[in-house]
C-alpha cells in the first residue's frame, strides 16, 4: 500500500534557496517612494505653476557674489534682470504727479498741475 501514500510537497516545503528572494522588489518600492516625494514636494512648493502657460511667477534671488537676481515669468516668457548698485540717468528729477494704491489692489495716477 506503500504506492498509494504518496508524498505531497506543500507550498511550504517548496521554496527558494535565494536569501534574498525577500527583498527583490525593494528597489521597486524605493523608486515609488521617491517619486511620490519628489512629487509632494512640488506641490508643496508650487513647483507646477513653473510649467502652466497662464502663471505669472516672480523670483528674487541672491547669487554667489551677493548680487541680486530678479526672474519674472509671464506665460511662455522667462526674463531674467539684475540689480545692480549703479545709478542709471540724471541725479534731479522733477516730480510728476501722485499714485494712490485701492483696496483692491488697482493704482491711479495723479498728475500735479503744471506751473
């Protein structure tokens, strides 16, 4: 009767002789993570406007040699102006009128009567 008590291997018993059959996909779930954090940090950082044609983004930045950097971006257009300590034109001017700024953010203009 020995043939009919055959030996039936569990999935148990199987297995692989790798160490490291265990940590296979490791690697798989590092680069997730990764990518999940590189993302959450440009949303946190509004690193996606950079990429959208209708943001307008303006950056202040100091270089290396303590010189400012002003970068604007304005749809498809990126300008980059430095400051600089420099006096451009005259050193009189003559004043032209006042600015008032609303509440809501709008500046008018008011010129001074000519005399």
């Amino acid at each position: 009767m020995r043939y009919l008590k055959k030996r039936r291997f569990s999935a148990s018993r199987v297995g692989d002789d790798d160490p490291l059959s265990g940590v296979a996909n490791l690697f798989d779930v590092g680069l997730v993570f990764i990518v999940g954090l590189f993302l959450a940090l440009m949303t946190v950082y509004h690193i996606m406007d950079f990429f959208s044609e209708r943001s307008e983004i303006t950056i202040v930045k100091k270089n290396e040699e303590g010189q400012m950097e002003i970068i604007t971006k304005k749809g498809k257009e990126i300008k980059v102006e430095r400051v600089t300590d420099k006096k451009i034109g005259g050193e009189e001017g003559v004043r032209l009128g006042t600015a008032y700024q609303l509440k809501d953010g709008r500046m008018i203009y008011v010129p001074d009567e000519r005399r």
